[in-house]
C-alpha cells in the first residue's frame, strides 16, 4: 500500500481526477435539477453517492493498473506474500483514493446544494465510510477480474453498478435522513443493509481474489 | 542423491484446441543448468510460467521443490526467481524504490543495502535513483535480472535473460548466472540459440511441436540454425 500511495503521490493522476470527476457529476446533476429542487436533501444525498460511486470506479481500476504495467501483478503473485494481503492493500488503497474523493465530494455537494456545513454534515461520515468499504471490496475485487479482459475498463461500471444498488439505494435514503437531522436510529435498518453488504463483499473479496487475479 | 528441484510428467497445455505443450517431461537437480531452445511460439515461456506456479497446467504434473506447481505455499514460491518477457517493475519507481520493494516483499535484512548492492552487480549503480520509464530496453532487462536473483532463489527461471542487452549487459547477467550455479541453484533458462558461456556447461533442450528433446551441450552449441551460439566467441 506504501508503493500505491508513493506512485499516486508522485504522479497525483488518480486524486486529480477523482475531484475533477465529482465535481463535474454535481455541476451537471445542479443544472439537471433546477433551482427548485437544489435545496432538496434527497437530491442532495442522490447527487453525492452518484459522484461517489463514478470516482469509487476509477480509484479501484487505478489501484490495480499499475500492477498491470509490465506484468507486475506476476512478481507479486510469485513472492512469498499471501494474495489475500494483496487484496488488502489494494483494498486500503482504493479506500484512500475514495475517502478523499469524498471529502472532495461532501465539499462540493455543500456548496453547490446550498447547505450548511453544520452537524448535519458530520453526520454523514458513518454512512459514507460504511459505502465507500462496501464500493471499495466490489470494485477491486471486480477490477482485479475485468482488468484481464480486453475493454475491461468498460465492463467494471456494468458489473459493479448493478450489485451495487442495495448499498446505494441505502447510503442514499440515510444520507438524505442525516442531513435532514434524523437520529441515527431511524435509519438503522438501511445502515443493518449496507454494513452487511460490507461483510460479504470485503469477505467474498478476501476469498477470491487469489483465484481472480492470477493466472491468464 | 539430492531430489530433483524441478520434475515434470506428462506435463501439457492446451490453448482452446491447439496443443502447445505435450508429455513433458523434465528433470533437473540443484546446481543444474538447462537452457530450452525453440523458436517463437514453441511454449517455452508457457513452460516457464507453468513451472512458477502463474499458469495451471492441462494435463500431467509439474513439481519444484517437490510441490505440485498448482498450489506452491509462500515457503516455495519465495525459492522461485522468474525473469519473464515483462519485467514486472514499477515503471513510476526508480530502479533503487524497485528493488526496496520486491527486497521488502521477501523479507530482507537490509531492503536499502540488498537493492544498491544488486544494482551495482548489473551495473545500474549510477542510476539508482532514476525512474524505471526513464531506461531503456536493455537497462530494464538488466534490473529485471536484479530482481529475479535479489533474494538469491534456488530455481531460478529465465526467459531469454539476453534478449536485448549488450555485450556488457549480457556479460553482467550471465556472471549472475554463474554465481547462482556456484552457489547451487537450479537455472532453467529459454532462448532462440544456445548461448556459450566460459566455464558453464548447461543441458540443452529443444522444445518443438510441443514436445521437449534433450541434445548433448557441445553438439547443440555447434548446430547452426536453429540452436547456435548466441555469444559464441
């Protein structure tokens, strides 16, 4: 994970883009909306997992391409190191990348949603970490897969949109109800959705991505 | 008697339908040098591959170390160098950052000291610190020997360790070649011609129509065509 982040501090390319892919989700969505529904917290928590989910996208294909370069995913397959650590870290790396795309995000979702940076805010932090682990462990475990494959580039949203769903339909109805002020426990059973997505996929993940990632 | 580091029976490959590799059968003791001639698509590097545990065969059974190649443990895998067509370096990296990575990974004492000390063997002291994009051709294939022999593995696996160097390049890599031969690792290599080295005797086989035939070293050196001297002096 320390090499993944010195070749993204060094290049930036991924961070960059992720804020650059946010912003431009929140500005079309802004001018799809209309004054009238900008105020929405709905529209608000819709526009904000959408960007998450676009710049989740991106940060797990990042995380893996370097390992594609030269074949590098082979040196790491045939050192002593156990793939599900491999998993790990490309895991803790996508994580990285979307947790700051996030905040990128959260950002711009105040400001162009005119809400305020208030409680309200801080209490969208257990929810957008709770999906961005749950994108994170579907997106690289995916990623590892399509990335063997000719245009596997296009084949991930494809694949990772549609199972996505249930944790996206959940972290957009308690994003909406946290920034509306609601307490944590009348959200409880769409959090209950997208902690158990976090389970099977980070442990579907773990399992597999030894038998995905390897070979040709 | 030593047990074999590497032994093959029956080993095949398929691709869809055409058959690449058939019976292969292999084996070779610690200390032992082979080089596998063929032309190009002949399946060495599928062999090679095979061998490391990266592509599961179709038919038969590949051993190193005794283990089945389908399912080496971390305790295998780290006794196993290959040096591939793709280098399998970080083109981001700088040849120093490289090899403290894959040091890392292997657990070294000194990952610093490993990687300057094996960057000074193939000659790429001086640009330690440049970035792996920045190097030629031959100046990657050069670092990619550096990191296959980095933690001094008892099999080490080359697909034509020459390709692309210079005659010093190719002198760096095949004083390498030695050492690991001294120390008593297993070298299996592949190439298009049989490359003569001073003082190294290696066994050489012919991979061709998917089958592998062994040819005494002197005469496969001497054959013009298709096995020759690669730096035949």
């Amino acid at each position: 994970m320390r090499k993944d982040l010195r070749l993204e501090l060094r290049s930036g390319e991924s961070t960059l883009a992720l804020l650059a892919l946010s912003m431009l989700v929140l500005v079309v969505l802004v001018f799809a909306l209309g004054a009238a529904r900008v105020r929405s917290v709905d529209a608000a928590a819709g526009a904000l997992w959408v960007a998450m989910v676009f710049a989740g996208m991106l940060g797990a294909n990042r995380a893996l391409l370097a390992e594609r370069d030269n074949g590098a995913i082979r040196g790491l397959l045939l050192s002593p190191l156990d793939p599900a650590t491999l998993y790990a870290a490309k895991l803790a790396a996508a994580l990285i990348f979307m947790a700051v795309a996030e905040v990128g995000a959260v950002v711009l979702m105040v400001l162009f949603f005119n809400l305020e940076f208030d409680a309200s805010i801080a209490r969208l932090a257990p929810i957008l970490v709770l999906g961005a682990i749950g994108f994170s462990a579907l997106a690289t475990l995916l990623s590892a897969i399509t990335g063997r494959t000719r245009g596997g580039d296009m084949l991930l949203p494809i694949l990772a949109v549609p199972i996505f769903v249930p944790a996206l339909i959940a972290g957009v109805k308690a994003s909406a109800a946290a920034l509306a002020g609601a307490p944590f426990v009348s959200m409880g059973d769409w959090l209950k959705i997208m902690i158990a997505f976090d389970v099977l996929f980070v442990s579907v993940g773990y399992l597999l991505f030894e038998h995905v990632v390897g070979g040709d | 008697m030593s047990a074999p580091v590497v032994e093959t029976h029956g080993l095949a490959k398929t691709y869809g339908l055409a058959p690449v590799l058939r019976e292969v059968q292999l084996r070779l003791l610690a200390g032992a040098g082979a080089f596998i001639v063929g032309g190009n698509g002949a399946g060495k590097s599928t062999l090679l591959r095979m061998l490391a545990g990266l592509e599961a065969p179709s038919g038969g059974r590949a051993l190193v170390f005794g283990q089945d190649t389908r399912r080496l443990a971390a305790r295998y895998r780290r006794r196993i160098g290959l040096m591939a067509h793709q280098s399998f370096l970080y083109p981001n990296l700088t040849a120093r950052e490289n090899l403290e990575f894959y040091a890392e990974l292997y657990s070294l004492a000194d990952p610093r000291a490993s990687a300057l000390q094996w960057l000074g063997r193939v000659g790429l002291a001086e640009v330690a610190d440049t970035r792996v994009r920045a190097f030629s051709r031959g100046m990657e294939q050069r670092l990619s020997a550096a990191r296959t022999m980095l933690a001094e593995p008892g099999l080490l696996l080359l697909d034509e360790p020459f390709a692309s160097l210079d005659h010093d390049g190719a002198e760096s890599v095949a004083a390498l070649i030695r050492g690991a031969l001294e120390r008593g690792a297993c070298v299996l290599a592949t190439a298009h011609a049989v490359p003569e080295m001073d003082g190294v005797e290696f066994a050489v086989f012919e991979l061709s129509g998917g089958r592998l035939t062994q040819h005494p070293h002197k005469e496969a050196v001497r054959r013009g065509g298709r096995i020759r001297s690669l730096l035949g002096r």
